[in-house]
C-alpha cells in the first residue's frame, strides 16, 4: 500500500498537480456517495452528501479552466518565462519561453533581411534627411514636453504622438526601437544629447505593438548613459 501513497514533494509539474486534483475529487466524492448509501434514501443526510458529490465536479472544472485562462505562462512544462517593463504603458509583461524564443528567432531573420536589402541597394542614392520619417512620442507627464516638441521641429522631425499612463516617469529616457536603422539611430542619440536626457535604451516596439519608434520619457532604467560635450 505504501508504494501507491501520493507523495506531495514528487509533485513538481503542472500535470502532476492536476492528476493529483483529479485523485482527491475520486477520493472525496467516493466517501460522499459511500457515505450517502449508509444512509436511508429518504433522509436529508443522503440529499446533502449527495449534492456535495455534485457540487464537488463544477468546482473542479472551474479551477482548472482558471489555471488554464490566468496562469498559463506558470502551468508550461518549463515554468521559464521572461518578464519586462512595458516601455509606453509601463505595465509588466510576461512571455512564454518559447514565445521569446520564436521572437527572438523572428528578430534575427528580419535583421538579415534588412542587410540583404541593404546590400541590394548600395548603389542607389540616399533617401534623405532620416529623421523626417521618425515617428516620436513624447510623454504627456513631462513638465517641458512643449520645448521637446520644439526641439524635435527644428531637427526636422515631421511626426510627433503624446503617449503616458497615470505614472510619471522616474527619470527623462528615450526608448528607441531596435528595428531602426543606424543612421535613425544616431538622430535618435543626438536629440537625447540635446534634451538633456538620463540616457536611453532600445525596445521591442514590434513586440510591444508600438507605433513610435522612439519614446521621450518611457517608463523603465536606461542602458545607456547621454554623453554630453564639453564646452
């Protein structure tokens, strides 16, 4: 008998858990309608364990379907999942390990793509000024978000969104999207120099579903300090 005990420190997977779930309701529901037949057929005892027994199966399958809707990312085989800081609603975010994964194997062809269209073109002439096809967001939360919208005019920025959940941002960062080009990105690091920035950093803005490809004042820590020239 001792061999078929449950061992609750052998339990470690999601399937485990469910069967030993599974186990207990048997178990219960078997000593509710053991229980119920001892009684007489016509007695309120027999009624109640017998609707015990029923109420039991509901309350089971609603659990799982909770598990299954709300804590999915935990119930993976590999518990593994990566969390971060929405740069725009700052909210946190949780993937699935192997949703990273196809992402980061999605970033990595589109990032070859890029250099075989690169390639493909390097006769051709510049397409001009990058900045004017730079779509920047500026956090509403910002006390001088008017002189960044001025600044950003006078360097020939065409497109500017205002973006900001109920939080004001700790520190004055811009976020810029890994996908950009290095020219766009060196527009990018310049207007940061010129703003007086904390630094920046770059996001996913296609995982994110971000339209901007840069955000003044997102909400998270630079990876990288602004390098301001001595006078």
């Amino acid at each position: 008998m001792s061999e078929n005990q449950i061992k609750p420190e052998k339990i470690t997977k999601p399937i485990q858990l469910l069967g030993a779930w599974l186990v207990g309701l048997f178990s219960i529901n078997s000593c509710y309608l053991v229980g119920a037949a001892n009684f007489d057929v016509n007695s309120w005892q027999s009624g109640a364990l017998v609707l015990a027994a029923i109420i039991n199966v509901p309350i089971f399958l609603g659990s799982v379907f909770l598990l299954q809707t709300k804590f999915r990312p935990e119930l993976q085989e590999d518990s593994y999942y990566s969390s971060y800081l929405n740069k725009k609603t700052n909210e946190p975010v949780k993937v699935p390990k192997n949703e990273v994964q196809l992402n980061e194997l999605t970033i990595s062809i589109e990032k070859i793509e890029e250099k075989l269209s690169k390639l493909s073109f390097v006769n051709e002439p510049n397409q001009g000024a990058p900045e004017t096809s730079l779509l920047i967001g500026v956090n509403k939360h910002l006390a001088d978000k008017n002189r960044i919208k001025e600044v950003l005019s006078t360097n020939g920025v065409l497109r500017v969104t205002s973006f900001g959940s109920n939080d004001v941002p700790e520190k004055r960062i811009m976020s810029i999207s890994q996908y950009l080009e290095n020219r766009e990105i060196d527009v990018a690091i310049k207007l940061a120099n010129e703003l007086n920035l904390d630094g920046y950093n770059f996001f996913d803005s296609r995982g994110e579903e971000t339209r901007e490809d840069i955000l003044i004042g997102s909400y998270g820590n630079p990876e990288y300090e602004v390098l301001s020239k001595s006078a």
